[in-house]
C-alpha cells in the first residue's frame, strides 16, 4: 500500500469510497511482491498495480464489485508454468489478491497511519482476509511498536496477532500469518495479512568523492535514505550530493558509533566505504564490523585490501568479524565510471538481500524467484 497511500488518503478525507486489491501472498516468480496494491477511485482512475499489468483487468472489476457489494474478496491468479498465459499471469507465478472497500467508516485509523508513515514511526495495517465465519473478514488492527488501534472482536486472536505483527514491523516485512480461528497459534483456518509501513532502510555513504556522489543517486533511486559522511568540510556540502537526504561532516568511525549507540542502525542498513584512506577507513571498519548491520562494503584493489585486512587483524577484529566484509566492493561487472561502479555494488546489495548468485540469467535454469 506504500504506492498508494497519499492517493487513498486524498480520497478518503473527500469522503470517497474506493477500491483497493493488495497482494497477501506470492508463489513462483511472481511480478509483484507482497504488499503491492491497486486503488480503484470513484472516477474509475486507477493507482497503483498489482501484477505489472498481466490481472490489473481482473482486479479493477473486483474492486468495482467491492465497492458496490461492501464485501471482501480473496482472489488467487495464476495456475502452473504451462497454462499461465491463459488465465492472465504470463510470468507463470501465482499471486493471492485481497479486494475490499476502504471509507472513512471501514478505516477510521487511516490518518493515524498516514501520519506515522510521514513522520517515520513504524506501522503495520493487519487485516483478516480468510476466516471460516465470513463476518471475520475485512476485521482490522493497526499496530505500532508501543500500541494498537482497531481490533478483531477477540481479545485471544489480538494478543497473538499483535504479538507476531510486531515481529514482522520490527523486521520490515510484509506477510500473511496463519492461525486457528480464534487466534490458535498451531490452528488453522484464519490469515491474517501484515502489511508493514516501516521507515527507508539507511544508506550510509562514507567518503565525500565523486563515486559517492553516484553512489547517493543510486540510494535514492532504490528507496534508501541516503547520508553521505566525510571529515573534510570542503568536501562534505549538499551542493555536491543533491540526492543525498543527509550531508554529515565529521570522522567516519565517530558518526558511525554515535548512530549505533543512539539505535538508529539496524540489520537493513547499508554502509559504504568509498574513502580507502587507511586513517580513515580502518577506524571506520573496526565499528562497522562489530555491528548487525545488512551489509558493509570497502573500495579499493586487492592490495588495498590484504593491507585493509592486515590492520583490522592487528586492531583485534576475528575472523568472523572480517567475514562481514565485501571487499573488493561490488560485483564483477567489469565497471569503470563512477555510475557504473555504484550498479556493481547496487547489485551485490541486493544479491546477498534475496540470495542471489549474481550470475546472467540466461545462464541459469529453474525458477528466477525462489
């Protein structure tokens, strides 16, 4: 729902009544993810997508039908590899789309959600999509960290819900979770789809150069706060990184701790080390090593490096720690220019993200998404 959120909001405080289909759970290769949604204005003006155009059709009347019927759908598209094209999902995933109705009076707590989303404040919308009584359906929980809204009509089923909704915020992930139909944790017949709005995952960009600078745009291009840090004032200013959200001056290695000892870094948090300065990079890497972080990279040749590793063994790191390490940074991609080197490393993120191997598709076989 990230993408049509302001959409929805807009039209919800005009007193509208939409529809809107949201991806609860993916199979196969998939064209969208969970969480994805469709919204179906009044006017018929559509936001959002849903599948990258293969059911949107589909989805659009479901959404007209919501509206007009005040009930809930849980639609599945998509059947095997050799028949998907038939039925709309050419990829040949399979994707299960909820379809309901959103006004003020099913969704009372949605300014309260728009206005966590706005000022970073992690939020999940729960919503009961399958249940074996029908008037369980659509039932909804707003959850935060320290506090909920809304409700399922059973305090067992809250608990639980609550419980595993912040699991899953406190992760950043979006998801449908199975329970019995009061909320049993080994029971079955009830979902329940967590729809995470959690704040950007940081990117951290140390060292104010010229491939810092693609380095930001590629942040920003991805979804990620971006901060570019560097000691040197006449370096660090924000007429040299425009896409930067943030320009810090000061020592790598003490804005790092000072992030991590105020808990603003946390196991989706991209660092780049772009300086390959020794005075500079080694006091950085010795805090960054010892903290959960989602990945941590270094610029440099391999010689670099060996004399990088050198230092940080003599400077008490073990070899697990050492093992964090991305370095030579990126991938092989055989990049040269600044852009192209900060796609190289764009693309090892996102690889140790998903599990990719970072090989050509069209030499591999099998599924592309597992």
């Amino acid at each position: 729902m990230h993408d049509v959120l302001e959409e929805l909001h807009r039209r919800w405080s005009a007193g509208e009544t939409v529809g809107l289909g949201t991806v609860v759970s993916t199979f196969s290769s998939a064209p969208r993810a969970p969480g994805a949604a469709m919204l179906v204005g009044a006017d018929g003006a559509v936001t959002g997508s849903v599948s990258g155009g293969c059911v949107e059709g589909a989805v659009y009347e479901l959404a007209q039908q919501a509206v007009a019927e005040r009930t809930p759908v849980l639609q599945r598209f998509g059947v095997s590899d050799d028949d998907a094209f038939a039925v709309g999902l050419t990829c040949g995933g399979i994707i299960d789309v909820y379809v309901e109705h959103i006004d003020a009076d099913s969704m009372p707590e949605l300014p309260a959600v728009v206005e966590s989303v706005r000022g970073g404040e992690p939020v999940a919308v729960v919503t009961v999509v399958e249940h074996p009584q029908p008037e369980w359906v659509g039932r909804r929980m707003i959850v935060w960290p320290d506090r909920v809204a809304g409700g399922l009509g059973s305090a067992r089923a809250e608990d639980a819900v609550a419980d595993d909704a912040r699991g899953l915020l406190a992760g950043g992930r979006t998801g449908l979770l199975h329970y019995g139909p009061d909320g049993q944790r080994r029971g079955e017949g009830m979902a329940v789809f967590v729809n995470s709005f959690e704040p950007r995952p940081r990117l951290l960009v140390f060292g104010a150069i010229d491939f810092a600078a693609a380095m930001a745009r590629m942040g920003a291009y991805l979804g990620y706060q971006v901060t570019v840090c560097d000691a040197r004032p006449v370096f660090a200013t924000s007429a040299r990184f425009p896409e930067a959200d943030e320009v810090v001056v000061d020592w790598p290695h003490r804005y790092l701790a000072a992030e991590a000892e105020a808990g603003r870094l946390n196991q989706r948090t991209v660092v780049t080390v772009l300086t390959h300065d020794p005075k500079f990079d080694v006091p950085l890497l010795e805090v960054a090593l010892r903290l959960e972080l989602g990945y941590v990279g270094a610029m440099g040749s391999r010689r670099t490096h060996e004399d990088r590793l050198a230092r940080l063994r003599e400077a008490g790191l073990t070899e697990a720690e050492l093992k964090k390490l991305s370095s030579p940074i990126g991938l092989d991609l055989g990049a040269r220019t600044p852009e192209e080197t900060a796609v190289s490393i764009a693309a090892e993120v996102i690889a140790l993200r998903w599990g990719g191997g970072g090989r050509r598709l069209t030499d591999t076989e099998g599924r592309i998404h597992g």
